[in-house]
C-alpha cells in the first residue's frame, strides 16, 4: 500500500492517490483540475484508478472528479447531502470502500460544510491514516463561514462551528494518537486562519498542539472559531457549484479560451487582468486595467478581486506568461470567464506616476493613505495612524468612499496587493493622482508614523 501526496502550492491544496500493490487500483482524494499528474502516477505503478473521494463540494479549487470519471470509468464517491449533479456513490457515514488490502471508511465530519466527510485508512485491521479533507488541518481546523449562501445544503457559521466542536472531538479526536492525518490543504489556503507548514501530522500530535483541538466548552470553541477568520474571495461560492455540477474537460477548456492578436484593444468598460509586472504595467497600460501581477497566489487574488458573474480580458507580457496564467486561471474554474487572452508589450495611454518617497515621509498630511490589507491584519498594527482601510478584495465596490481632494498613497504588507489596489483606484478616480508606496512600504513597519 502506498500513499502519494500531490501539492498544489498556488493553492496551498493537496490531493491524494491510495494505491493498493495486491491490486494495482488507486483511489484519489479530492484532486486538482488538471488530472494528468493522477494519470501519470497511475501509468507509473501500472495500476487502475478505480475511484475518486470528494470530501465535500470545495470552494477555493476546481476539482477534476467528473473528468476522471468520465475518461477512466472510476466511481465518483461523495456524501449524499452534496446533492451533487454528477454520477457518485453515496459514501455516508459507515460506508466502506475495499481495493485490495486496503479498507477506506468514511466518517461523517460536517463543520467546514455541512456534507463533509473524513476517510479512515485501514489496513491489515489497523487505522493508518485519515484524509481530513478542510475539517482538520495540521494546527487547525476549516472555516464554518463558507457554506452561508453556497451548496446543495446552507448553513450559519454558528452552527457550523458547532458541528465541528463535535466532528472533532466525537470522532477525528476518538482515533489511535498514531493515526496520521492527510489534510486537504497547507499554510496559505484561505480555508483557515493558522495553518502550519507541514504537510502531515499525527492525530496525537493535533490533540496536543492544535489550538482548535485544546479542552474548551462548545461556546468558547465556537467563538474562537468564528472570530478572526479571512476574508472570503469572490470566487468561493461559485467554485461550491462549480464541483457540485463537476467541471467540464480541463485542456478542452483551456483550448477553448479565445487567443487575441498581440496588443488588441478591449472595448471601453471592459474589465481588464493585466498580469505584467508592476514595473512594466505603470509604464504604460490600457485604461481601467487591474494591476494583478503574475506571481504564487494570482489565481486567489484574481478570484477575489474580479466576480465570477463578470467576463474579463487577460494580458501577459509572453505566449509563455499567458499559457502559465491560463491554466491557473482554470484551477478555480476562471478560464470560463475570460473573453479574450492576449500579449502586450505596447507602453499603451496610461501611465503611473511614482511617489517622490522622500517628500512622501516628510509630508505625510499631504496625502490620502489607503491601507489595502485585510481587516484581521489592521489589527495587528497600522503602519500609519490616519490610514483609511479598504481590504483589497471590497476596493472595486468602495474606491468611491476615498476622499479625493489630494494624492492617493496605497499601500499593503510587502507591495504583490498594491500594485493591484493602486490600479483599481486610478481607475476608479481618474482625477486624483494615485501612487503607489509598493515595497518602499518596508521601510514604515517599525513603527514610524
């Protein structure tokens, strides 16, 4: 018996594939939507895929379940409260699963979502693992804040989070110490607020160090569990129908986005993704464009700043850059939206000025500074005391709410958000000079004012 983990790091996302050795059949769990990496590890230890695991409808990726069905013939398993549209096996609570020498039990763990599910891994009669999906993470456990208005089933996070009060304690915390715990994502998703950067963990080792798992009433548990927690991108509730539905073939998608001419004019109003470096984008860009660099996380920043109910263009600054953007594009469904991809290496109309940083630190009064970061960040400290915070995923729909009657400064934690931010607000003020602090931004962390 083997166990692969497959990472995602844009995503902070991780898949499985349980192959068992006495059969040659592997079983995935929540896969990405490009499947081919499942189809290589299968050709690999020339074995079968047999079955794929969903262990709830997910938010923050597309998954490649349908596909995988569809091309291989394996059956699609998932809790009967998904609802889901595709052809599945009901895998309720107590329901098991044989390939070979290995037994995969599901345990009914709602708290993240209503329908979600852990898999125990049994093998020669003993519990070895458990895929906890987005229930428990290593040094946390999921958001219950995701499923209020997405889903076959809704819930409030209240009674989310009491939900997983007894998910965790009732029956991830009931399993051997020794058991290990496989999670459906790392450090960076936005599926929770502290996770760590390890890639697996024990259920032992959850029981002493995990804050969500220390002894604690349901109340209090709900109230840590509720406060604090991230933002929720744009595209999080239609990725939740997206899976229920099951997405359509990941390259016949990515093929079908239209490519454009070099330099092509959108249509004025369009909503434009310029991903060329910040440096090159305020040299010269195309009016209204959102500065979203290419760069780890561009798919989550894309999907929180641009709505799945609108359609945009995409610009690269190489046919290397935009097949790259494409596909990232494609693991949150977002290659579905985009009206037409092309590159750019015209300086275009519009150009950014630069902050003068000096005048900037002895003149601070003379400027509007926008703090783009999120609300929880805020709270740790501002870097400057009369900053208005406008977290970068609401600033499209409050850029308004910014006074204009002297030069906008925007800034965030290292400068990836700005650049967007500051684009979105030139856009939204075309009158008002808008700069950018970037990763001068540095240079105020420690305490100036």
């Amino acid at each position: 018996m083997k166990i692969k983990q497959f990472e995602d790091k844009g995503l902070a996302h991780y898949s499985y594939a349980i192959l068992s050795e006495q059969t040659n059949e592997v079983v995935l769990v929540d896969p990405a939507r490009n499947p081919q990496p499942y189809y290589d590890y299968a050709k690999e230890n020339n074995a079968k895929i047999v079955g794929v695991i969903e262990t709830h409808p997910h938010a923050d990726f597309v998954s490649s379940h349908l596909e995988i069905h569809q091309k291989t013939g394996a059956t699609i398993y998932a809790h009967s409260l998904v609802g889901a549209d595709y052809p599945h096996q009901a895998f309720d609570e107590g329901a098991e699963l044989q390939i070979g020498e290995v037994k995969l039990k599901s345990i009914h763990t709602p708290g993240h979502s209503p329908d979600g599910i852990s898999i125990v891994l049994e093998h020669e009669g003993k519990d070895k693992a458990v895929f906890t999906g987005d229930t428990l993470f290593i040094g946390d456990v999921g958001r219950p804040d995701l499923r209020e208005s997405a889903g076959n089933i809704t819930a409030k996070r209240e009674e989310l989070a009491r939900q997983m009060y007894h998910s965790t304690r009732e029956k991830l915390m009931k399993l051997d110490d020794d058991v290990l715990v496989y999670p459906a994502h790392g450090a960076g998703t936005l599926c929770g607020k502290g996770l760590s950067e390890a890639n697996s963990s024990t259920i032992g080792a959850e029981k002493r160090s995990n804050y969500a798992l220390q002894e604690m009433n349901e109340d209090q548990f709900v109230k840590i569990l509720t406060e604090d927690q991230p933002f929720i991108p744009k595209y999080f509730g239609y990725d939740v129908g997206l899976n229920k539905q099951g997405a359509p073939d990941y390259q016949k998608s990515i093929d079908g986005v239209a490519r454009l001419e070099k330099n092509f004019k959108p249509e004025a109003g369009a909503v434009i993704v310029d991903a060329r470096s910040e440096k090159t984008f305020k040299k010269g860009h195309y009016k209204g464009a959102i500065n979203v660099q290419n760069g780890g996380k561009f798919e989550t920043w894309l999907g929180s700043i641009v709505s799945p109910s609108e359609s945009y263009y995409l610009i690269a600054e190489s046919e290397d850059e935009l097949k790259d953007l494409i596909n990232k594009a494609s693991k949150i469904g977002y290659e579905l939206l985009i009206k037409g991809a092309f590159v750019m290496d015209d300086e275009a109309d519009v150009k950014t000025p630069q902050l003068d940083l000096e005048d900037f630190k002895q003149h601070k009064d003379n400027y509007t500074i926008v703090d783009i970061r999120n609300e929880s960040e805020v709270k740790g400290g501002k870097f400057f005391d009369k900053a208005i915070n406008i977290p970068l995923p609401e600033l499209r729909e409050r850029a308004k709410e910014i006074p204009s009657d002297k030069p906008v400064v925007v800034h965030c934690a290292g400068g990836y958000r700005s650049a967007a931010g500051s684009s979105i607000v030139e856009a939204a003020l075309p009158d008002v000079k808008v700069l950018d602090l970037s990763e001068a931004v540095n240079d105020f962390k420690n305490g100036q004012k």
